[in-house]
C-alpha cells in the first residue's frame, strides 16, 4: 500500500508554544509513540537517510513518518515505497511546524497502532530550531558540500540538537570540510550531542547511528511505555 | 583596510513591506545604486560566489557588500579580504531581510560613493523569498549536492528569482543532478529566469555569469543613472 494523504496544515493561533510541546511531549509518553524531529537545511540528505533508518528499524519498531514541507508531495512518495505508515503535511508558507501544527499532524496520521513516528521536518536551519515540537529526540544533518562552518552561523539548531549527522562523507575528498574542526565547534556549543558521520548514499555510518538510535528508544520505552505491547 | 563593521538590524515594525521596497527600489533608482539581493540554502557557496563576481567587477564598478546572518562574522571578514566596503548585518534571529532591514543596512554601508551593492541574504529558501527587499535583480543559487527536485519543495523562491547559479558543477560526476529535468522544472515555473551553471571553486561558468550581470548593470544604470559620474 504505497499510498500517503496529504493534509493542510492549520496555522496554530494560540501562543505559549513552549507549554504545548511539554503537554504534547507528556502524551507521547503515555501512549508510547517516540516521535524523533529530524531537521537540516535543504538537499541534506533528509530523505535519503530516513530511507536507510527505516530499513533497519522496521523489523523491530511499527514506524509512521510525517513529511513536512511547504508545497510538493516528492518526500511522502520516496517514504512510500518503504511500506511504512506516511503522511504528507503541508505548512502554506510557513518554514517550521510548532508544538501545535505537530499534533495535527499526529492525529491525521494517527498513531495508535505506531511505536515511533519520524517528523522530517522543513528544511531550514534557522525557523524549526526555534520552535520544540514535543520531540523526543530532535536530529539534525549537516552534509559535508554545507561546509564544517555552519554552527557558527547557525548556532540555535547546533546548540538544541541531541545528535548531529554528518551526511554525505563519501564526498569528503571534493570539499574542504574539515571534521575534526567541526567537533571542536560542536565541542564549544553542545557537548553533549552525539555525532555520526555517515553515506546515506553508500550505507557508510549507517549502522553506528541507527545502533545508538534503538538503544535510545528501548531506554525511553523502558522508562515511558505503560500498556502498549510491543 | 580589511575591516568590517557589525550592524544589529532592528525588528521592522511596520506592516506594508511591498510598498517600502518600491520606495526604496525609487530612492535607489535615483542614487544610481545598483543592489543585487543574493540568496540561497546554507552552505550553497553564496561567499564564494560573492568573491568571484566581485573579482570579475571590482575594476569596472565601486561595489559594497552586505552579509546579513542570524549570528557570526565569518562571511564579512571573508569578503573584507577583496577590499571592497563590506558591513555584516545581524538578523537577530530572523530569517530574512524585508526592505526595512535592508535599508537600515544600506544606510550603514553608506553607499554614495558606490554603484553596486551585493546583499548577501540569509541562507534559507524560504523566508527570503517572501520578502521584497527593494533589489533591482533577485538572484538564487542552487547547489548541484543539494539535488534538481528542489523546485518543486521551495516554488515561491524559484518563481521569484531573475537570475539561477547551479554552483559546484564540478561535483556533478558524484550527485545525482540532472540539468534538464531541473531546466524543464524551470521552464514551468518561471521560463524568464536566467541559468548559469558554475563551479565558484575552480571558475568554471562564472564569465558566462559575470558577462551577463555587467550587461544588466548597463542596461539598468542607462536608464537610471542621472547625476552620478561612473
């Protein structure tokens, strides 16, 4: 069944984003659905890596995926072909999803029958970092062509993420992305987030990533998951 | 004298952004200054880009150069390197410039002895797109890892453009980039802009590119140009 919807996404017109990502966040735990916000700039890799991330966990987890874009259908198409549960959102314009917009998402997609749910969100580096989407686990990739400068022009998305891919490491040799002088960037900003670099192209990487992703998970619904079965 | 000054551009508290950038697009008309509003994604090569056109222009025309980014300098202290006046602009969070902003930093880089001004836009597809910032010629660029389908995620910037560089051309034997489909793309969306296929590392295209943007600064300073000696 590789089919999707496409939903409309309401524009939120409450303030207090803060408050619905704690309340949203506290839901998730009780129905024990780990939502992770994958963040990065346009032509990252987002997909891609999703792809790769899906074909390793689908045997253990039952997986949806909200794609969220301003206009096109590309995204949910590709993540079709993976047989998982997907939804297509689209924001009219606005370059980020809020708490609010999140939840919308979320009961379209509905997530009864999931144990995680992947938001791939719009690709910016600026508006998603400023917005908690009652995320988990919040992710972002940088891909090497970007270049190892980024937090320091970005800092807001590297200093709020828990995990950073490095993306595209198969093209290190045709750019001047330094990796080592990135983590020390990293090392300044956010010390506590993890780095992976991997190919979502060629597979490279992958395994390390998505082995410390599952882990994260099975403590989270260790400590999270009531009734739901797994 | 490489050196640069820091603006902290101040929230515009106005609404009418689309009359403001007329305004300002009259009031630059008048002073024969020439401003090019240059955008793209993080990491497309906007910097580099910027050294090259400069290179090519800086014994032709007077050029100021205006770096707006969320936080950091890296971008100014690079382009101070060329000896052109340069002046960084920090957003303050926000991720676009409107005309108000770009006024404010217009007035900062004082530009009476000068005839172009380059403003190097946020790196976002977005939020820059909705935002006339009053330029005489709107131009993206798109960088070949970034992938050909990004038209059809990020319409409103590519409708919006007059002028496309497809950068990094010279990683087109490692991506999957194809330069008709995302010409056909184009052709659909907005069949006047202009594309430029280069590689601002190795400048490769960048002549075909400068060649054109001197025409259009002629073509646009014969009819605008009164007092001012050039």
């Amino acid at each position: 069944m590789n089919t999707y919807r496409v939903l409309e996404i309401k524009k939120t017109v409450f303030s207090g984003n803060d408050e619905r990502a704690q309340k949203l966040r506290a839901d998730l735990e009780q129905r024990g659905v780990f939502l992770l916000n994958l963040m990065s700039s346009p032509g990252s890799g987002k997909t891609t890596t999703l792809m790769k991330t899906i074909g390793a966990l689908k045997d253990r987890f039952r997986i949806g995926v909200m794609e969220a874009d301003i206009d096109s259908d590309v995204d949910a198409s590709t993540i079709a072909t993976s047989g998982v549960k997907v939804i297509q959102l689209h924001t009219g314009g606005m370059c980020h999803l809020d708490a609010e917009m999140t939840r919308q998402g979320l009961d379209s997609l509905a997530t009864e029958d999931l144990d995680i749910v992947f938001l791939e969100n719009v690709g910016n580096l600026i508006c998603t970092a400023e917005y908690d989407t009652g995320a988990a686990l919040n992710v972002m990739i940088l891909s090497v062509p970007e270049g190892d400068d980024k937090p320091l022009k970005y800092p807001v998305m590297f200093q709020r993420v828990d995990a950073i891919l490095i993306n595209k490491i198969d093209a290190l040799p045709l750019f001047d992305f330094n990796l080592e002088r990135f983590k020390k960037y990293i090392g300044e900003l956010n010390p506590k987030a993890q780095i992976f670099p991997i190919s979502a192209k060629t597979g490279e990487g992958v395994e390390a990533w998505t082995t410390w992703l599952t882990s994260e998970i099975h403590a989270w619904k260790a400590i999270h998951t009531t009734g739901k079965g797994e």
